[in-house]
C-alpha cells in the first residue's frame, strides 16, 4: 500500500512538472522528486515527458540540456514475440555535457555518451557514443564533434551547459 501512494506520487510530481510554469532548475527539482535520477548540478531540463511506469530506470548525467517536447521511455514491447507479449524495461542513462533537441524521443535500454549532441525530432533506439552528434528518424551518426582527439575535454567540471 504504501508503495503504491508513492508511485502515485512520483506520477503527480512528473505530470505537475509538465504542466506548471516554472524555471528549468525547479522543474528538475520536480523530475528528480518524481524518481528521475539527476546528478547534482546544473542539468536543464524542459517540459520532458518521463515514464511514470520506471523513472527510476533514467540517469541524467551533470550539464545536461533536454528541450521541451521530448519522451524518455524505458519500458518496450518485443514487436517480433507478440504471441507471449513481451515486454521489456531496462536503463537510459544520459550521460553528462548532452544536449538532446526537442521532440527527441528515447525508447529502449539505452546510453548517451558525454558530451554528445541529439538532434530535434530524433529517434533515439541504440547507443550514441560519446562526443557524436546523431539525427533523424531513427537516429544516425552525423559526424565527430572533435575532430581531432585531443581536443575532447577531459575536466567537464567546468562545463556550462548552454
């Protein structure tokens, strides 16, 4: 019973997250109270449609920029075993220094590599290494942010997110 207020809850926290007029520093306040795992720091989060199923099951790494619009979902059916319905859940983890472009929808179990950049309107469904940057429907690489790899930052604590 009492797990079931809380994920009741959790749900309230997200939903009011989306609908409420509030900074992004506040809304994320709302995410991590509604399960999302935050690291501490500054991460910017729009108007971001969680699961409410598992919130539990997505990791957001510091200096991290979500735009409005975009669903984080980490539960899945098997598409391809629809006689026992299959459902999968697994983890998103978004790593730190990313920068997802609104209307981006993530599904599956899935990682973000710092540093890396999701263009708006994608569809993310396998793994983005780090410091890539992917588009599209669904997802592809586009190209290196550095081109040589010295130039990759190895202190992102210093990072601003933008």
């Amino acid at each position: 019973r009492v797990t079931s207020v809380k994920r009741y809850l959790r749900m309230i926290f997200l939903k009011l997250a989306q609908v409420l007029p509030l900074t992004k520093s506040k809304r994320t306040l709302l995410y991590r109270l509604g399960g999302v795992s935050v690291e501490k720091g500054i991460v910017r989060i729009g108007r971001v449609s969680f699961d409410t199923v598992h919130p539990e099951d997505i990791h957001i790494g510091k200096g991290s920029s979500i735009a409005d619009g975009c669903i984080i979902i980490t539960h899945f059916y098997d598409v391809f075993n629809m006689k026992e319905h299959a459902y999968f859940r697994g983890e998103i983890h978004i790593g730190r220094n990313v920068y997802i472009g609104s209307n981006s929808i993530i599904t599956k179990a899935i990682t973000i590599g710092d540093g890396a950049i999701v263009g708006a309107g994608s569809i993310i469904n396998k793994d983005i290494p780090p410091y890539q940057v992917w588009a599209g429907v669904p997802a592809k690489f586009i190209c290196n942010r550095y081109k040589d790899p010295s130039e990759i930052p190895t202190n992102t604590d210093d990072f601003k997110p933008m």
